[in-house]
C-alpha cells in the first residue's frame, strides 16, 4: 500500500516539471503569455510548499529546481545559437 502513495507522489511531482516545462515554451514563445507565466508561478510555489516537502521524500526541492533552471539556461543558449546561425545564412 505504501508503494501506491510513493507512486502517486512521484506522479504528481513528474506532472509539476512537466507542467514547468510546458511553461517555459509557453514563454519562449511569448514572453507576455498569461497563461506560462501564471503556470510557472504556480509550479515555483509548489515546489517551495510543504505539501511538495512531504511528496518529495527522496529528492530536495533545491535539485528539481536547479535542474529546471539549468534546463532554462541550455535552451535560451540554444536559441540563441540558432538564431545567430539563421542570422548569418540569411542573404538578405
């Protein structure tokens, strides 16, 4: 029975990254949508609350956050990058 709570917590906790993830492409396309900034938020609240304290039994909240922080960082150089490289193949 045990297993099935630490499943289920897991599962909710998978669906917040998830969920940050989908904010932030929200954003990157639109820096001023409501809805990705409104999800990232409450993605960000929930990983500073206790009820994601008491889900969270194996992992701190600081590494989930870092690692979507890192994510955050790799994509924007990404884009960049592209977009520097679209920028010099352009004959115009």
């Amino acid at each position: 029975m045990q297993q099935n709570w630490e499943d289920l917590a897991h599962a909710v906790i998978l669906q917040a990254v998830e969920d940050y993830r989908h904010a932030q492409r929200l954003l990157r396309l639109s820096s001023r949508s409501r809805l990705g900034k409104s999800m990232k938020r409450d993605v960000l609240r929930f990983f500073c609350s206790r009820w994601f304290t008491r889900l969270a039994t194996g992992a701190p909240r600081g590494v989930i956050v870092r690692m979507l922080l890192q994510e955050d960082r790799e994509a924007e150089a990404a884009l960049l990058k592209w977009k520097s490289q679209m920028k010099r193949e352009d004959p115009l």
